[in-house]
C-alpha cells in the first residue's frame, strides 16, 4: 500500500474523489434514494423505475454500497444507509425548486 502522503497517493485520491463525485450525482439525478425511501429493492425494480439497464444499475449500487450510501443483503437488495437518506429529495425538491 502507498504512502497516503506520497504524490502518487495523492494523484490517486484527486482521481477517485471525481469518480465518487459522479456516482454520487448519478443516484441524485435516477432519484435513487427517493426510490429506496420506503423500503428495499433489487437493481431491476430500480432499473425499471428509472429507465436504466439493471445490470449496469447493479455495478453502479455496488459500487455506491462500498461507499456507505446504501446497503445489499443476501437477496440483493438495496437499502438506504443514514448517509444515504441524505441524497434523497422528497419533499425539499419542491421546496427548493421555488426558491430559484
């Protein structure tokens, strides 16, 4: 394992932290959390209430999951974390739709 100090650990990190950003922005705009809000659901209920491919959705909830925004059980289905529920719009879309 690197360094955490060196430039090379660095680069790394400046590397992932635009990675997280769009996988993070990418469950914001599928409404992601919205969708987990009243309980779990695997990647195809989600594909299908987003329009998107389950298996690609499978990877990107995975990948999400390892960053502590949702969790997966042994059924393979998606639930939120309390980190999670922060990316969940709900009522404060409206909200925040009319303040622009």
């Amino acid at each position: 394992m690197p360094d955490p100090e060196s430039p090379r650990a660095q680069l790394v990190q400046m590397a992932m932290a635009h990675w997280v950003s769009r996988l993070v922005f990418t469950a914001a705009q599928l409404n992601l959390a919205d969708h987990l809000a009243d309980g779990p659901r695997t990647a195809a209920e989600l594909g299908q209430l987003t329009s998107t491919d389950a298996p690609s959705l499978h990877r990107v909830m995975r990948t999400l999951a390892s960053l502590g925004l949702f969790t997966e059980d042994s059924t393979h289905r998606f639930s939120l974390t309390p980190l999670g529920t922060r990316n969940a719009w709900g009522k404060r879309r409206a909200a925040f739709k009319t303040q622009w």
